[in-house]
C-alpha cells in the first residue's frame, strides 16, 4: 500500500496519506500573536479543510480529532467556532486536553484523522 506525504519538512509532513486514511499533524494558526482563540481555531479550521483537500477528503469523513489548549478556559471560545465548522450528523470522536504548546503565542492546536 503506497503512502503520499503532503507538505513534506524535515520534522514532519502536515498530512499522510495510507491507504484510505488520512492523518494530519497537529495545526497551529498562522499570525497566531495577538489572536484570540476563535482567531486561532477559524485559522486552524481553514488550515485543515486545505490540507484535508489536498489528501482528497473534507470534514464530512473526519475520523477523530484531538484539541489541546493552553489554557481550558478557552473551551468555550473555541467550541464556538468548532461548532459552526463541523459537519453536523458526521462529527468525529473527539478529545479536548489542556496542555502546554510548543509556542507561547498558540493557544489552539487541532490535529485529525480522516477518511478519504
């Protein structure tokens, strides 16, 4: 079974493709300094729906996602935006953690995996 890498780095590719699955890295806002939350989530989002395209899927066959954010009182925040993006009736399994990101300008970190 081939694999397909999109936006291949030297760390890390920010999207694999195996298979019929999709597995997109963790995303962090562009511009993060200085944006709230929703800010950062809608750039996440946008970020996402892009790099799922490129693989040949889109929101409706997402698998599962896991958020982390810096500070969980930004729940709320984010949900908002989460809620207005997702596909109502194809939502994944989903986990939300508090944690400390690689930056201290991100505040949201969203990373998924989906079905092609």
């Amino acid at each position: 079974m081939s694999i397909k890498r999109i936006d291949v780095g030297p760390r890390m590719s920010q999207a694999v493709v195996h298979g019929n699955t999709v597995y997109l890295a963790g995303q962090v806002a562009i511009d993060a300094p200085g944006k709230s939350a929703a800010e950062q989530t809608k750039n996440i989002l946008d970020r996402i729906d892009g790099l799922l395209a490129q693989a040949g899927s889109d929101k409706t066959k997402l698998l599962s996602a896991t958020i982390w954010l810096a500070d969980m009182g930004d729940f709320a925040e984010m949900n908002t935006i989460w809620d207005a993006w997702v596909s109502q009736g194809n939502t994944p399994a989903r986990a939300c953690v508090e944690s400390k990101l690689a930056a201290p300008q991100f505040t949201v970190e969203i990373g998924v995996v989906a079905a092609i």
